[in-house]
C-alpha cells in the first residue's frame, strides 16, 4: 500500500500538539505507518538522481521515519513523494537527521520536512535540471525547536 497525501494529512491531525503520546516525550509524537513512499536523493553527481520505493515506519508533523537497504549520509538532501488525491504526486523535501543501523542489514532514517516542492520544480527536477537541484540541495532547512527537557518547549 502506498501513502497517499490524503493518509497523511490525516495522521498528522490525528496527532496530539502536547507530545505525551504513549509516554513519548517528543514536542513532536510520532504515528506509526506501514506504507510505501517514493525516496530521491539530491545530489549533483546524477544527471537525474534515482527513486526508490521504501517502507515509510512513521509519520510526525516534522519529518517522517523511513527504512532503507544502505546508508545514507546525515544531512542529505531528499525527495519524499506520497500519491496524491488528484493523480499527482506529493513531494516534500527533506533532510536526514539520523541514521540508525538495524539488525537485518536495514537502516531506520529520519527525515526532517523541509517543504513542498512546487509543480514547476517536480517538473525541472524530473528532468534533470541541475539548476533546481542546486537550489533545493541549498535551501535552508529550518532549525530544530529549542528545548531544556526533551519534548518541553523551552522556556522564555
């Protein structure tokens, strides 16, 4: 089963704002998902990077936990692509915030939402426009919440 943009507007509303579920101590608790996500990673040295199709583990407001075969680097730049409502797809870019080894070979990555990929940018990437991938690689990610305990906003 694939996520579609729908599915996922749902589980982010279902998700509770105070970061107490199930004794999570997140600002941002997590939905757990068993669906399949398009993954591209950015990077210049293909001409049109390659997607893939992997297991999305769980979704927050701020990213979406993802399992992969290989590594990747922390602070790489990706494509997340949902199926969208109308036929066309959802993108959001993303960043890898961590990278976690599993047993079994797998790696469990979270992925820090950056934004929305507009049409014309889906588009010029699709077709290997160096130019968009630059810009995207380059755009800046916003900055973590400050916190003084773990999921408490931190105090003014």
């Amino acid at each position: 089963m694939n996520l579609t943009a729908a599915e996922f507007a749902t589980l982010l509303k279902s998700l509770r704002s105070d970061g107490r579920r199930g004794g999570e101590r997140r600002a941002n608790p997590r939905a757990p998902v068993r669906a399949k996500v398009g993954l591209r990673p950015l990077g210049l040295l293909d001409a049109v990077p390659a997607k893939q199709s992997v297991l999305a583990r769980d979704v927050s407001r701020t990213g979406v936990g993802v399992l992969v075969r290989d590594p990747i680097k922390l602070r790489t730049r990706i494509v997340v692509t949902l199926d969208g409502n109308d036929g066309a797809p959802l993108e959001l870019l993303t960043e890898v915030a961590r990278a976690q080894p599993l047993q079994g070979g797998q790696v469990l990555v979270g992925l820090r939402l950056i934004g929305r990929l507009t049409e014309m940018q889906s588009r010029r990437l699709e077709m290997g426009d160096a130019t968009v991938m630059l810009d995207l690689i380059e755009q800046k990610a916003p900055e973590p919440a400050k916190t003084d305990k773990p999921g408490q906003p931190k105090a003014a």
